[in-house]
DNA sequence: GTCTATATTAAGATAGAC
DNA sequence: GTCTATCTTAATATAGAC
C-alpha cells in the first residue's frame, strides 16, 4: 500500500498512480490474470516508465500486499475487554462492513489471493492473524465464561463477521443486481439486518433479550 | 459441467477428464489466470488434444459454468412453503453449506467469476437467480407477515447464507489455518454456530426462544 | 524520467503426419 | 484421436536515445 522510495514529488504522485492502477486490476483479476498493460494504461503511463518505478510486476502486487495485512486487521485488534461484550462484538461487526464500504477493491485483492492458494500472505495468516484470532477467541471464551455473552464457537463466530461483511465488498456486482441498487444503498441495510443476527445470537440470556 | 458431444466412451472420459482438470484450475486462477498448458497437463492431454475437444479456452469456461447456476440455486429452490419456518430456512443453510463441503472448487469458480465481473453470467445473476431470490423473498416475507418468523430483511438474509456458507469454500486456506484443522473438520462446527446464530435470529417470539 | 524499439518467453490456437 | 511442429499474439522485461 506503500510507495517505494518517493523521494521527489514526481516519484511520490507517480508510485501512487502506479499503485492505485494496480489495485484496481489486481483487485479484479488476481496476480496473474492481470497485465503490465492494463496497468499501465489505467495509471496513464507507458509500460516501460511503470518498470522504471517497480522492478517487477511481482513487486507493485507485493507492495499492493505489504500494508493490506495490518489495516485489514484493524477492526478485530481495536476490539476491547472494556465495554458490554455483545456491543463490542457489534462495534466490530460495524467497522469491518465499513472497511468493504470504503476499501472494497482491497477486499477483492485480498479474496484474490486467498483464492489463489494464498502465496504471497500464507506466513502472514499463519503468524499474525492466527495469533490475533486466537488472542481475540480467548477474549470471547472469558466474556462467555462472565455469563456476558451467549455460548458460540468464537472462531466461528469471527468467520462468519468476516464473510457477511466481505461479501458486500467481493460480491457487490451480484448484491446491486439482486437488490437492484446502485452505490452504498444495501451498507445501511446490511448494517442493520446484521446487527439484528449478532443481537440476537449474541445476547446471553434469550428471556432478557430483545 | 456437462461434456459436450460425448458420443464415444473415451469422448466422454476424455471430455470429463477435462472439465475436471479445468475446474481445478480455473477455480483457483479465474479465467484469465488460468492456462491451456495448465489443464492440459492436470488432465494428463497435450495442449492439441485438449483443443480437440474444446475449440476455444473460452468454450471450456463457459461448459464449466453452463450448468453451474442451476446446481449452485438447487438449495435456495428445495426452499418451501410447508413446514416451520425457521426449521425451513435451517434446511437450506445446511444444504448450502454441504454444497460448500462437496463443491468447494464450484463455489471458488463462481467466486472467481464474480470477482472479475461475472462477464460469463451476469445475465443469469439479473435473470434466474434475481427471479429466484424475489420469490423466495416473498415467501419469507409472508412468513414474517404471519408471524412465524422474526422481522429480518429476507434479501440480507439470504445474502448472509451465501457468505456464511461459501466462505468455508472460497477461504478455505485461511479456515484451516486459523483453526489447525485439516478436512471437513471445520464443517461440523460451523453447522453449530451458524444453527445457532440463525436459529436465535428468526425465532419469532424472543420470550419463548431457546 | 520518459520514450521508442526490441529481446524473450509464454500462451492460445492451428497444420498436418500418423 | 493423438502427436510434433509451428504460427501468432500477448506479456514481461530490458536497451538505449532523449
């Protein structure tokens, strides 16, 4: 998500061209469906002068990723022990659909690549995020532990906010045809169909919940 | 899915041979990543024989996808009016997620195509399958209506299944490794949490939920 | 920093022998 | 039906002038 080396303004706007070219493709085609040429041309710039700021096709999709992890992660690190379990768990329900509202081309490149085998990001799954699910996991299991929330499998749980969310990011062609909207129109009503679902399913004690 | 013109017994092995190997590929590359040599080799053929069977990499896409809409809608179809409603919509989560269990490289293939634009079946996604979900939409609708089921929008409900249940297909990598898990093992606990999940958000009577 | 020209390889597809 | 050889185009990448 990085430009390389922008020492001069020049390198910093064209590196940031290249990028968002880059995303732009990648996003849509994974690494190996995409062209120099469609980038090239969606950045406004030859093929040759792409090469001259990247070494390789390999490294734009590799800066592409470099970032990608960490900001994807965001939401779940900022989910805390403080506060009311079910609404916290809400609160990231919410940050993580307002990611695939503002970033959806970084949801693509990144269901890309997972789809793709996961080649360049398979240590970071199995390093970072791992450790991050799990760290999260045994937050939820103590808050379960409290009586403050409702018994679910926390992994599952943390997969499921993953796919409903996400889906409004890689899916959103089948989404807007489906729903017959354009734009954000369906965020506002995912947002408050899955708040219902977590609410629901969430809340400890089904005779107090409403 | 189905070979084309498969007269002859090694027509139809050979074709199917194909189809098979092409599935592998095209599910994890999309069409433009994939290559000829690629199935080619998976399918144990050289490039001429497979171009024997198929005029055009294109044609075999498109045989792959023929019959993939019918197949991938077969669950939300066995949706019916008969029967309890929330037990009814519990049904065809646990037949899509066994469709995710059987036909993982049909799901990343859809998701494939979806990603990249879904040039191949946006007419089908406007068509057949809009028609199908407004339906079963109506169906829903009228169950809330008669109070049998909780007040959900049945658009974003159904779009969760979808994501919920494709999502141990398409980001199976990242499942297994989050989890440790090799196999079907995660599908087991995934049919729990999401019962539950589902189970505590259509129940209509909150007061009488368990 | 940017361009034209080009080297090199890969990929889709065809020709024609067997 | 299957093979080797090959055509053609596209794609990654580099050379070298400006």
């Amino acid at each position: 998500m990085s430009a390389p080396r922008a020492r001069t303004r020049i390198q910093a706007k064209n590196s940031q061209a290249i990028l968002d070219a880059a995303l732009d493709i990648f996003s849509q085609y994974g690494f190996r469906g995409a062209t120099l040429d469609q980038i090239a041309e969606r950045a406004g710039l030859s093929k040759p002068n792409l090469l001259y700021y990247f070494p390789s096709k390999e490294a734009i999709y590799v800066a592409l990723l470099a970032g990608l992890m960490d900001t994807w992660l965001a939401p779940l690190r900022a989910l805390h022990h403080d506060g009311d379990p079910v609404e916290e768990i809400l609160g990231y329900l919410r940050r993580k659909l307002e990611m695939s509202r503002l970033y959806p081309r970084e949801s693509r490149l990144f269901a890309n690549e997972i789809l793709q085998g996961a080649p360049q990001i398979l240590d970071q799954i199995e390093g970072d995020l791992k450790a991050l699910v799990d760290d999260k996991a045994a937050l939820i299991r103590l808050w379960i532990a409290e009586g403050r929330l409702a018994p679910v499998d926390p992994y599952h749980l943390v997969f499921s906010i993953w796919a409903t969310t996400q889906h409004y990011a890689d899916f959103d062609i089948q989404v807007h045809r489906v729903l017959g909207q354009e734009g954000d129109a369906p965020f506002a009503e995912a947002e408050r169909f899955l708040t219902h679902l977590y609410r629901s399913a969430l809340t400890p004690n089904p005779l107090t919940a409403r």
